[in-house]
C-alpha cells in the first residue's frame, strides 16, 4: 500500500536524522560528516532537493572546485 511505503519512508529518514545528529553533536560545522541526501531534504527548499527542479549547474574541472550556489529561500 503507498501510505504504509510513505510511512516506511519517513520513519527511516526521521532514524537517518537523529543517527547523523548524534555523530555530529558538539563538533563544528567543518568537522561534522556530510549529510545524506534523506537529511539534507529537511533543511533544503523542495525545488533544490531534485535537480530536475533546482535550475543549478555548475561546470567541474580537475583539481580544486569551489562552488557556490546562491539559493532562495521562497
């Protein structure tokens, strides 16, 4: 059934959030570990958690990428 699959979902991701939360307490934001994708759609506007929606791009070369993207909170 879609709702129990839904359901399903949204428990894990809730798990994989409180589980990254608890390796990253106290530590700085440039010491914490990346988030995975299922955390990181809590804290990003819906349009960039799919890059069909999210109108970024960005060209990347060999050796060192810095890139930054100015998002829009809407």
């Amino acid at each position: 059934m879609v709702i129990s699959k839904y359901l399903a979902d949204a428990e894990e991701e809730k798990a994989a959030l409180k589980q990254w939360e608890a390796a990253n307490k106290g530590k700085a934001p440039e010491e914490q570990e990346p988030a995975p994708m299922s955390v990181m759609r809590h804290y990003l506007p819906e349009r960039y958690a799919d890059a069909k929606t999210s109108g970024l791009s960005a060209e990347v070369k060999k050796g060192k990428n810095v890139i930054d993207f100015a998002m829009k909170v809407e």
